[in-house]
C-alpha cells in the first residue's frame, strides 16, 4: 500500500489506490480506511477526505476537515474501546459502498455493536469526496462481543463481516 506521510495542517495531495476502482483497488481502500478509524486518531482519519468534503452521519452533517475532525474527536471521547470492521459491497468508477460494524462501550459500561452502511465517492485524487452513513445502534452484553483484538489495526487474521454472521 502507498501511504503518504502528512503532518497535522498540511495537504495531501493524493490518496492512492486511485479511481476509478477495480474490486482489488477498493477492497484495498476500504482496508485503509478501517485501518485509521481503527487508530481512533481524528487528524490521521481527516487526512483520507478532501479538504471540503461533505458528510452525512446520523443527525450531523461535517462539512471539511475541521469540522470532520471535531465530529470524531466528540465521537471517540464517548465511544470507548472502539473497534471497527468495514467490507466492501460494491464499487462503481469513483464510487465505493460499504457495510460495516463497530463495538465500543459508554462511559457506564453499556457496550454497543453498531451496524451501518456507508456511501463513498472520491475525487481523482484519491480523496473523499462525500461520505453518507446510515447506522442503527444494538446495545449488548460484554459476552456477546465478536470483535477481540487489542486496540488499533485489525489483524489480518480476525474474522471479518461476514465470516463472523454479521
């Protein structure tokens, strides 16, 4: 995979793989874009999206980085433990769609598997254009929590969506 190494205020100017996608260029993309959710780092996470992308995500609507990152920032500060699995379910040109689903517990303990769909299209650079997520929220015990790998990067060798029935 081609990263680019960017430091917090500067511009990327391209996000390799690059559309349009094959199925391979989009699985890889959608890998990366797990990848830095997984890192829980809201500037890192802002760097895959244009500068003026615009977002959809529950009742927010993010428009540029700025605002993607305070969007994050709040998101991480009250969904502890995060850990995200995303898949690729189909891909068009510079447009991808992904399902996903994420676990995390509150403040109080109360853990959360949340199920979502997303949106994707990119600029021919490699940015995100426009992200539009729809996510439904299924409260659940400790016990019944699927996604076991210490905080960060997935390893390659956990189950995914659907190995795991979800």
């Amino acid at each position: 995979m081609d990263h680019r190494t960017v430091r917090r205020g500067e511009n990327v100017t391209e996000r390799p793989p690059l559309p349009p996608f094959t199925r391979e260029t989009a699985i890889q993309k959608v890998r990366q874009a797990e990848d830095a959710w997984n890192t829980r780092d809201p500037e890192k996470v802002a760097l895959a999206y244009s500068v003026d992308s615009r977002w959809r995500n529950r009742t927010e609507f993010p428009h540029g980085r700025p605002e993607i990152v305070d969007f994050l920032t709040r998101k991480w500060a009250k969904e502890l433990e995060y850990r995200l699995i995303k898949e690729l379910w189909a891909c068009e040109g510079n447009r991808i769609a992904v399902r996903f689903a994420y676990e995390c517990h509150d403040a109080s303990g109360n853990w959360f598997r949340s199920f979502g769909n997303e949106n994707w299209q990119f600029g021919a650079d490699g940015l995100m254009m426009q992200r539009h997520a729809s996510i439904n929220d299924l409260p659940i015990t400790e016990a019944d929590r699927k996604f076991h790998w210490p905080l960060g990067r997935r390893p390659d060798d956990h189950p995914g969506l659907s190995d795991l029935g979800l």
